[in-house]
C-alpha cells in the first residue's frame, strides 16, 4: 500500500485538467471517495513511518479540497456530463501481437478467449489525466470484487508502446499494487494502433486519451462499452451483469 500517495496525485491531476477544459467530472469524486475508503480501510499505507504519514494525510487534504472547489463550482455542468455511458458493442478484436509486463509475448485473442471476463483498458506510464484514475479503480476493483474478481482478467494496454517498455510497465503495476490477474502490456506501434482502432480507442494524440473501459466475454462474444468515469461500485455492477447476464 505504500505506493497509494500516486493514487491521490492522480486525482489532483484529473481535477485540474478537468477543470482547465471547463469539464468538472461528478464520477471524479466516486473515485475520490473509492480511493481514500482504501486508505482509509488499510492501516498499513502509515506503516513506513511518520514522513510517509504526513506526505499521505498531506496529499488527502489538498486532494479533498481541490475536490469540494471544483465539486462546487461545477455542480450544475456535473449532472450532465459527469456521467458514464453504457453500450453493447459488435467489435472485432485483430489477433495481434502484445509483451506482457514480463517481456513474454502473447496474442490477444489468447487473452481474451479465456474463461474469463476481460477489462482492457488503454493507457500509458506517464498520463497525466484519466490513466491515473481508471488504474485506481481497477486497484479498487481487485480489493473490493471479493471471489468474483477471480473471474476476470483486468488487461491494461499502454498507447505508447515506444517509451513503456516491461520495466517500465512493472514500475507503473507496483505503484498501483497490482494483483495477479492484472496484467499490462506494450507492443509493436501497428500492433497497438491495429488493436485500438478495432476497439474504438484510437487517438492520434496520447494526450487526448479517453476514458474507456470495455467489457468482454468469450462466452456470448459481446462486447460492453463503458464511456467516460465510472466508479468501483458501478463498475463491479458491470461486470456482474456480464459475467451473469
């Protein structure tokens, strides 16, 4: 749990960006409260000591008044477009090529023609927005899916697959505390683009990410859309309705 201060500054970056595109997110502060229920539950995180104690309790207290500025400011634009979009989508997933966090090369259409649920979502090591965010859910989601989450593989695919190299990705999985069953990968950039395109997360500008998570079972072959921020609860709700649709 040391590493949950990232967490934190992760929100602090998506609240000023949001706030810099005149966008206040409301599903921004599901996340707030998703990731501060987890330090809070986990006496641990004080553990190293009392500097980390007060770097930990400093990036709360800032993060939670960013958090009631920008709330407050932006209640009214909040309502509606704060709020997550769900679709059922027909994607065809191209049988690339991906590199795991371990250097070990493995097929798409390996991972997700598995038992298992999968959760991709797009990323990279050193976004600045939503990466931060969507990781903590996911940290969330591997803490709070209880024996579910043993039914589903979360899959995050770094965009820019020049600069996150494996080591960079275990870097990047140790700052989220992953846990087995997540895993991260990079690529060959065309094999990376071929994949986005056909899961319709392409963006030319990494800066321009969006927030998407999808949703997909080998069992029925569809595919679950979810766009813009969504929160653990929302999201573990989700996946239920996949898993038992």
């Amino acid at each position: 749990m040391r590493n949950t201060p990232h967490l934190l500054h992760g929100q602090l970056q998506l609240f000023f960006a949001s706030a810099s595109d005149g966008l206040i997110y409301s599903a921004s502060v599901v996340y707030f409260v998703d990731t501060m229920e987890s330090i809070i539950e986990s006496e641990s995180l004080f553990a190293r000591g009392s500097l980390m104690r007060r770097r930990g309790m400093l990036f709360s207290v800032i993060s939670l008044a960013v958090m009631t500025l920008l709330f407050s400011a932006g209640e009214v634009q909040s309502q509606t477009k704060g709020k997550y979009r769900r679709t059922v989508e027909n994607y065809v997933a191209p049988d690339v090529t991906l590199v795991n966090q371990n250097g070990a090369r493995v097929k798409l259409g390996t991972l997700l023609n598995s038992k298992k649920v999968a959760m991709v979502d797009f990323f990279y090591t050193t976004c600045p927005t939503v990466c931060p965010v969507i990781s903590a859910v996911f940290y969330n989601f591997q803490n709070k899916a209880g024996q579910d989450s043993n039914q589903v593989h979360l899959i995050s695919i770094s965009i820019d697959p020049e600069n996150d190299t494996p080591e960079r990705l275990r870097e990047y999985m140790k700052r989220y505390n992953a846990k087995p069953g997540w895993d991260f990968f990079t690529g060959a950039v065309n094999d990376i683009a071929k994949a986005s395109k056909a899961l319709d997360a392409y963006t030319s500008d990494k800066m321009t990410i969006l927030p998407v998570i999808l949703l997909y079972s080998s069992s029925d072959n569809r595919w679950v859309r979810i766009s813009g921020l969504i929160g653990t609860a929302a999201l573990i709700a989700e996946y239920e309705k996949v898993l038992k649709p």
